[in-house]
C-alpha cells in the first residue's frame, strides 16, 4: 500500500519486469496528478503484442498493460512503435486525467 501522505509525480517511467506492468500501472496511478505522464517501456514486444495466443510472459504483460490503460477512466493513452539498433518495439504514453 502506498502512504496517503507520499509525494505526487509528473512523471513515472516504466520500464520493469513486462508481467508485472499492470501492477507498475495501477501504483503510479496512486502516485498522480492529473497532468502527470506514465510511460511504459517495450511494449511492441518486435510484434508480439498483436498475437493474443502467445506463450511469451512479456507479451502478454505488455497487452495486459494496454488493455488496462486502454480501459482505465483516468488515463488517456496511445502505444508507439520505435525502430532503432535493436530492432523494433515501442513504448505506451499515457496522460493522467
């Protein structure tokens, strides 16, 4: 549980175990303000993301994550795909309300 009396945040960056990435979520969320922006790291996963019936614990954090986010009355959002020197995946940006 977080403490009612802890300092609130502009800005959280996630970027942490993938299967736990709704828990991160829903913490910062504790930690917000209206205005404050959360980013979550690697969630393209090189293009896992668009298969529901993968086995991959990570891909299925990330599309747990932003059908969470997707859901969330608090949260507006978009996921974007990067394209670097590791290959492709992407990040989730999302605006507290």
């Amino acid at each position: 549980m977080i403490d009612a009396g802890a300092p609130l945040y502009d800005l959280v960056f996630i970027d942490a175990d993938k299967a736990s990435n709704s828990a991160y979520v829903e913490a910062a969320l504790h930690l917000s303000h209206p205005g404050t922006v959360i980013v979550v790291d690697n969630v393209v996963r090189h293009g896992g993301i668009v298969d529901p019936d993968s086995d991959d614990e990570s891909v299925r954090g990330s599309r747990a994550v932003i059908e969470l986010v997707g859901s969330h009355p608090r949260l507006d959002a978009t996921a974007m795909q990067t394209v670097g020197a590791k290959g492709y995946d992407g990040f989730l940006l999302a605006l507290v309300r």
